[in-house]
C-alpha cells in the first residue's frame, strides 16, 4: 500500500490548487469558513473542484462559436514579441467588474478575435520561442453572464469566481514547438478528420539509485517507442551545464544551445528484475514491461586543470590515408523483397 502522507493547512488559508496528471486536470480545495471573519475550516462543507483536461480535435462541432475571455487574453498583435506583458490584452478583464470581457470567435478550427477579425496566431516566432497560453475561454450565453454575477440581480460580474462556477471552459495555445500546435489528418474523398487514439497512461515506480528512489510516476504511452512524463531538466549544450528549463533565457533558445533531458533514466532491470508499469481499467491492473531502445551517454564537464598531464597513447593502428585504401566489406547482394512487411514498429501485421 502507498504511504500517506497528511497535509496540514494553516487556518488563514482561503484555498489549495493543485495539478493531478493521473486524474487528467487541475482542481482546487475549497475550505469552507476560511473567508469568516473568525476564519474556522469545516472539513465537512469544503468542497473539491476539480476540471478534467480533454483535448479538441480538429472539426469538433461542440466548441462553441462565440467565447469571451476574463483572464490572459491573447493580442494576436504582440504574440512574437519578446515582452511577455504585451502578448496580452493590457486591460484589467479579471478584477474590474464593471469591465465587459474580451469577445472572441472560433471558427474553421481557429481563434478570431471578435472586433479586429485577427486570427489568434503568427506566422513567424523569431521573438518569442516558447508560444502563449490563454486563460479560461468560456461561451458567450445568459447562463454563464448570469453565473458570475457578484450576486443575484445585481449587473457587477465577479470573474474571479470563474473556474468555481463554470462547469466547461477552454483554452488557446499557438506558437512554434509541437506542444503548441496540432497536426491533423483529413481525408480528400470525404473531409472527414482522422481522431487518433489518446496516450494510455501508465503508472511506473522508479527504482533506480537516486532522489526519485521508489517514487511514483503517471506516464504517457504514445505507442511503440514513445513513453513520455519522466520530470525534464535542461542542458546547455556549449557549456554542458544543466538547469532547470523554467531559467531558459530566450538567448539560449535562439541560439537553439538548449538540449531537453529527462532527469533520470529508467533502468532495464533491478537486482535481475525487469522495470515495469501499469494500467488499471474496469478494476483490472495490466503490467507492461520496460525495455530500452536505445542507449546513450553524456560527455561531463570538467575542469581544465584535469586535463593537464594528459597524453594521447601511441597507436599501431594503420588510418586509412586515401579513398585508394578503402575496401568494399563485401555484406552480400540486396535482398530481394516481396509483398508487404511482415513486421512494422515491432507489430506483427496480419
């Protein structure tokens, strides 16, 4: 069993956010009492909102059309600046209740800007590498105006109360990296979208030497190859120095000297034993095996001074001097294929 570790919160705290990837979103613990004047959390009455992450395929009919914005409102003008401030829409949506939001449309799978008709992206990213994220995106209906309202009646809109009260809402992200954009698959006979199947998501304990000894992590499986969710960190690849990828300075990502490492490296096996991880569905755990594919290694930075006293051992070996002295190593004629390939990524076809 998991050990459980109790979280202790001081009486002064209004809320606790937190981010779950295997739930699949983010929620927040809302502690009853907290906002009193005599702050008192009944544990009873706080409540847990919690909003599930999905993500929108291309020609998905159920994305509202007409969506307005409170929070981190995209200006498709100031995207490929390098001054984060002017990404976004400077007026104050958030806090001013007297503020009508910013109006946006989505049409033939893009974000519109609802009066300048400016398309929320850029065609270029030469100052802004990293892309930008809106805030919530929620319809434009009575239902969700009204939901807002600071009370009943009044015409004051607390947006603050957003992600409370509103069961659905979305967000927008574009810029030069594959996380930032989707790449579909429509068939020319009959313009329809091909939907792929979502990552499975796996449970993997680390038992490797170090820090993250007996930890547990949620992994994505993206097929044969691909297992994703290792905690990254960051290496300049000039000086070979490691950081932590939220210090990445813009420089480092124009001069494209940034190399993205995982922070550890799953072993093949444990005392004999394999590395494994794990689904659950319906009740039924499945235990999948871990198995390298490829293997590399790392040069390390040293200090000069280690290198002092160093000489490079004489050798017998004959280097070949010229093309003359190349021979063919004779591997055989090309084989001759027929029919369909049996195997492909390591799946049997039919």
């Amino acid at each position: 069993m998991d050990e459980v570790t109790p979280v202790v919160f001081s009486i002064e705290k209004r809320e606790f956010s937190f981010y779950a990837q295997a739930l699949g979103g983010a929620g927040q613990l809302k502690l009853q009492g907290a906002h009193d004047v005599i702050p008192t959390v009944d544990a009873d009455l706080s409540k847990v909102i919690f909003h599930k992450e999905e993500d929108v395929f291309a020609d998905d009919n159920t994305v509202p059309v007409n969506l307005i914005c409170y929070d981190s409102c995209i200006d498709p003008s100031g995207i490929d600046s390098n001054v984060y401030d002017d990404r976004y829409f400077g007026d104050n949506y958030y806090d001013n209740k007297t503020k009508a939001p910013k109006e946006y449309k989505y049409e033939n799978n893009v974000l519109i800007v609802k009066d300048s008709l400016l398309p929320v992206t850029s065609e270029t990213y030469a100052n802004n590498r990293e892309g930008v994220w809106s805030g919530a995106l929620i319809e434009d209906t009575p239902a969700n105006q009204e939901e807002l309202k600071c009370a009943p009646g009044e015409a004051d809109i607390c947006a603050w109360q957003l992600y409370d009260k509103i069961d659905v809402f979305y967000t927008w992200t574009t810029g030069p990296n594959e996380w930032n954009k989707t790449t579909s698959l429509k068939s020319v006979a009959t313009g329809v979208v091909t939907k792929f199947d979502l990552p499975k998501m796996v449970a993997y304990t680390h038992k490797g030497e170090d820090k993250y000894k007996d930890s547990k992590f949620y992994l994505d499986y993206e097929g044969f190859g691909n297992l994703w969710g290792i905690p990254e960190t960051c290496m300049n690849t000039d000086t070979g120095i490691t950081k932590d990828c939220w210090t990445v300075t813009d420089a480092e990502h124009i001069n494209n000297s940034i190399r993205y490492m995982s922070q550890f490296v799953i072993p093949e096996s444990v005392n004999g034993i394999r590395s494994t991880a794990s689904e659950t569905i319906g009740g039924i755990t499945s235990t999948y095996v871990i198995k390298p594919l490829d293997v590399e290694q790392t040069q390390k930075k040293v200090d000069v001074a280690a290198c002092d006293g160093l000489t490079l051992a004489s050798s017998s070996t004959d280097f070949p001097l010229n093309m003359e002295s190349w021979v063919d190593p004779a591997i055989g004629a090309k084989p001759v294929v027929k029919g369909a390939p049996s195997v492909i990524s390591g799946v049997v076809q039919e």
